[in-house]
C-alpha cells in the first residue's frame, strides 16, 4: 500500500465537492446528484482494488490456496 492511494482518494473527494457545490449553486442538482454518484463509484472502485490486494498478500503470507 502506498500514500499515494490516499491522496488520490482525497483529491477526488475534494474534486467532487467542489463540482457539486458549483452546479448547486447554478440550479443544476441532478447534474450534481450524478456528479456525487460517480465520485463515489470511483472511490469505491479504488478501495475495492486495495481489499483485494489485501486479500492477496494475506494469502501469499500464509501459503493459502
């Protein structure tokens, strides 16, 4: 695992935010609706990667199948 991860996932959340309050504040809350659901689709996608990574190590340190 490396920091860079974290980051990564840091300045999507802020990314988003900062999308999000923009087209709120033009009356554009669907669009900001959807803008919130991909960002979280991606984060999650990256923090699934790290579990299954996880996952992996633990099953090469303890020689499982």
């Amino acid at each position: 695992m490396d920091i860079s991860i974290i980051f990564k996932l840091a300045a999507i959340g802020i990314l988003v935010t900062v999308v999000c309050q923009i087209l709120k504040k033009s009356d554009r809350d669907d669009i900001s609706t959807v803008v919130s659901i991909v960002g979280l689709v991606i984060a999650l996608t990256i923090a699934v990667t790290m579990i299954g990574d996880l996952f992996e190590t633990i099953r090469d340190i303890f020689q499982l199948t």
